[in-house]
C-alpha cells in the first residue's frame, strides 16, 4: 500500500515540472507488475504462449468479465512482461499454453490457479522438466499460491469412500465423512499457507486465508446441495431429501461469518462467490420451482446478508442472472439504492443501464474478415446467440433455432447474428465449426469476438453460454433472457414475433 501511494505522490510532484512530457509521467507513476517467463523445458516448446488476466479496479469474483488481458509468444530461454495493474492488490491468471494438434493446452494446472499480484512484483517464472519454480520480489505469495494449488482436491481415496455411503442410501454417514474430509484438506492447505506466513503481509495472507476458506465451505455445500435439480423434479427419495436438510442446517449453524474482518471477507475472491452458489443451490433445492429464482434469490440476499458483503452478494446475483426486463425493471431502483458501498453501486448501475437500455454499438469480422456494426442492420430487430466450440448446450441451441430462422429469414424485420468467443487463436476451429453447421446455420451472421474478454462480452457481463440477446429496432436491449428456444421453441417464436 506504501508503495502504491508513492506512485501517486511521484505523480504530484513530476507535474509542477513543464519540461517533463504526459507521456513519461504516464509511464513512471502506472502501477505495474513485471514477469519473466524462462522455458528451459523443450517439451513446453511448440508455440507456447502466455495470456495474463488481471481483475479490475477491485471486482474480485469470477462472474465478473471487465478484465485486463495481456498476451504474448514465448521462446526457450526468458521473455519479459509488464503487466498493468489497477489497484495495490489484483487477483489474476497466468495462463500457460503450447499447442498440441489443433488445440492449446494449459500446463502445470496454471489455469486453475489464482495469483495475488502487487504493484512492484518483480517474478521470474522458471519452468523446466514439468516443474516450476518462483524467484524474485514477490514471489513467496506465487510460490504460496501454487503449492496450495496442489492441494485443492480431497484424495480420490476419500472421495470414493463417500460415494460409495451415499450410493448405498447413507446418506447421514457421507455427509458427515464428507465433512471430515474437508476439514482435513482445510486444515493441510492451512498449514501450507502458514509456512509461507513470515513472507507474506497481512493482507495478502488474510485473502489467501479467506479464499482457502472459501474454498472449504464451496466444497461442503456442493457436496450436501449436488444435483440439487433433481430435488424439484421428484427425483430423490424423502430419505435422502431429509438428511440434505439435517447436513445443511447443521452447517449454518457451524458457519462463522465473522471468521475474518468484513473487508477481507468482501476483497476476497472467492468468498462471496460462495454466498451466491450457497443462496442459488438452496433456491434450487427447496425453493418454489414457480418463483423467480432472481426474485427469489434477490430477497433471501437482503435478509441473510448486510453490509459490503450484501451489497457484493446482490451484484453477483444481477451478474449471473439473465433477468427478464420487467424484472430488472421491479428492483432496479431499489437495488442501486439500497447499496451503500461505491465500488459495487458503480459496478451494478453500469450492468443494469447496460442490459436494459441502448445496445453496445458491436464492430466484429464474418469469416471473410468484413466487418459488420450494430448500427448496419438499425430498424430490424436483433438478434445475438453468444457461442463456442465445443458447448454442447450451443449445439442444442442452434438446432432449435433453425426452423425459426428458416421461416423468418426473408422477413426484413429482423436479423439473427451468432458471436462466436473462440477468438483469433482459435479462428481455425471457429471457420471448421461455421462449416458444420452444428453451433449456427448460413442464414446467420456469423461474427468473431476475441474472445471472453471481447468488449461486447464484457459490456454485457455474458457469463454463460448460449445466451441469447433481443435488440429492439430502434437499437435498444429487450432483454437477455427471452423464452428459451432449447424448452419451448414456440414460445420464443411467439415472443418474437411480438416485437416484429
């Protein structure tokens, strides 16, 4: 934190100098963090690449997609980058890649771990024979972060004898194994994570404390509330349906909400991502399968929750929500007012005003590289299937599409686009994939965005896949969240039809 307030007062005082232009002042007094990647292991060696994703101005969950993104090739030997930061403290990923036949893999599990980077880090990353070993200023809380990594899963051992307790109708017995074996791991990673306690401030050690707690009750909730759809649909016994409810409440009670500061908790990654998957799996499980589970959701947060952390809790449940437009509309106000904090008021002011008012002005290439604008197609309805390669809920989605887009295709009013997410990386798989037929058909738009990270991705926080847009014509959103087309095809013709 002190070094970051040098920054700012480095800044102040280089402006009463004329002679020093805007662009060095720029590039003095933005934060950044600096990597050196060094490849000695030649199996790494067939295009290997890195791409760097760093969270924004502080919005620490993964259903957030206003991210930074910095990428480049790597070579045998060192290759050097400097990474913006946006805040003293950001959550991150390093993404390791080479290529293996038409696809990228990611190496070392890099992937799946999440980096604490700080203004002035300075990390050499040496990779070498399958390992990987962190030097330079910072590099403890990488090293930290990797081992912990390692340790994220409960031995397979365990987790079979669990399943077995529960295949057998034990249900009481596998929940409560299932319990010790989540302490166990929380206790190993905690021990992990104090080994590295000398070497790491406060704050980083508390919000890799928070995140592995996170972590902890993630695991214990997914195992009590897993496949909690089939509990709506009759499809699990009263027996089983009991002991869920005996396990849950047991752990509410065990639950401590005041393990760490509210502000950790509420910085922390990971945390309130659980709350959310904690309120969404309840409402899964017992709710009314006839309510609103945005509604549902939005009401059960208010109640639970107060403070910065109801206030992040609210905003995920926006971000992971394709709501209906009249349901945007019922507690949007409410919502923005009732949250106190900036940082989250800011975040959900700007998500409702961008899924419900005028629609991003898009600017993406067909397969030809012909670049194709929102505004091209003003005065016809449109609409958008967000898409990749190898979403299998894509491909159910574009069968159910096609006989609606044959019998409106002639029709001057409206307009069906497919934004692919595979990117420029994967630009080859996509035009194999337009080829197929099997994510979008010829009598579509077929359009490329770079990517999660692309700004029509981001602007609208798309967060899952597919996910269908409706623009009005005269360039503003309908909604996000039409009839679906996968459940009842007509419904979603009838409601377009309405809008024609």
């Amino acid at each position: 934190m002190k070094t970051y307030f040098k920054y700012l007062l480095m800044m102040a005082c280089l402006s009463a100098f004329e002679s020093i232009s805007a662009s060095e002042i720029t590039s003095i007094t933005k934060p950044i963090a600096k990597f050196e990647i060094v490849v000695l292991d030649t199996f790494f060696l067939k295009k290997p690449s890195v791409e760097f994703k760093i969270y924004k101005d502080g919005m620490n969950t993964k259903y957030n997609m206003q991210v930074i993104t910095v990428s480049g090739n790597l070579k045998l030997g060192a290759t050097k980058f400097t990474i913006p930061l946006s805040t003293p403290v950001n959550y991150g990923k390093i993404y390791l890649r080479y290529q293996k036949g038409e696809q990228f893999e990611n190496i070392i599990g890099f992937d799946r771990i999440l980096f604490l980077m700080e203004v002035e880090d300075d990390i050499k990353i040496i990779i070498d024979k399958g390992k990987v070993e962190f030097k330079g200023k910072g590099s403890e809380k990488y090293a930290c972060a990797f081992s912990l990594s390692k340790n994220a899963n409960v031995f397979h051992k365990q987790h079979m004898i669990r399943g077995e307790l529960l295949r057998k109708g034990n249900y009481t017995e596998g929940f409560k194994k299932d319990q010790l074996n989540q302490d166990s791991l929380f206790n190993v990673r905690k021990q992990i994570l104090t080994s590295y306690r000398s070497n790491l401030s406060n704050q980083i050690y508390n919000l890799m404390l928070a995140d592995i707690w996170a972590d902890y009750n993630g695991a214990l909730v997914t195992g009590m509330l897993s496949n909690v759809a089939q509990f709506i649909k009759g499809k699990v016994d009263e027996k089983q349906l009991n002991a869920v409810r005996v396990a849950y409440r047991n752990y509410l009670k065990r639950f401590d909400d005041k393990f760490l500061p509210e502000d950790i908790l509420a910085k922390s990654f990971k945390y309130c991502d659980v709350l959310f998957r904690r309120e969404y799996s309840f409402k899964e499980a017992f709710g009314n399968p006839d309510s609103s589970s945005f509604l549902s959701r939005y009401h059960a947060i208010n109640r639970n929750y107060e403070g910065v952390i109801r206030d992040k809790v609210m905003l995920i449940n926006f971000y992971m929500s394709k709501v209906k437009s009249e349901e945007f509309e019922l507690v949007k106000k409410e919502a923005v007012n009732q949250t106190r904090s900036t940082l989250y008021r800011t975040a959900l002011t700007n998500l409702v005003n961008n899924r419900t008012g005028i629609a991003y002005e898009f600017e993406l290439p067909d397969k030809y590289g012909k670049l194709h604008k929102l505004s091209d197609y003003k005065g016809k309805v449109v609409v958008v299937d967000f898409w990749y390669t190898g979403c299998g809920n894509c491909i159910v989605m574009a069968t159910k599409m096609k006989p609606i887009i044959e019998e409106l295709k002639s029709n001057p009013k409206v307009v069906f686009i497919t934004v692919s997410i595979d990117g420029d990386r994967y630009r080859k798989l996509w035009l194999e994939s337009l080829k197929s037929e099997q994510y979008s058909s010829k009598d579509e738009i077929n359009l490329l965005a770079e990517g999660i990270t692309s700004d029509i991705v981001s602007y609208y926080n798309v967060n899952r896949f597919p996910t269908l847009l409706v623009i009005s014509e005269e360039g503003k959103v309908i909604t996000l969240n039409p009839p679906d087309p996968r459940i009842d095809a007509k419904k979603f013709r009838d409601f377009l039809l309405t809008h024609l």
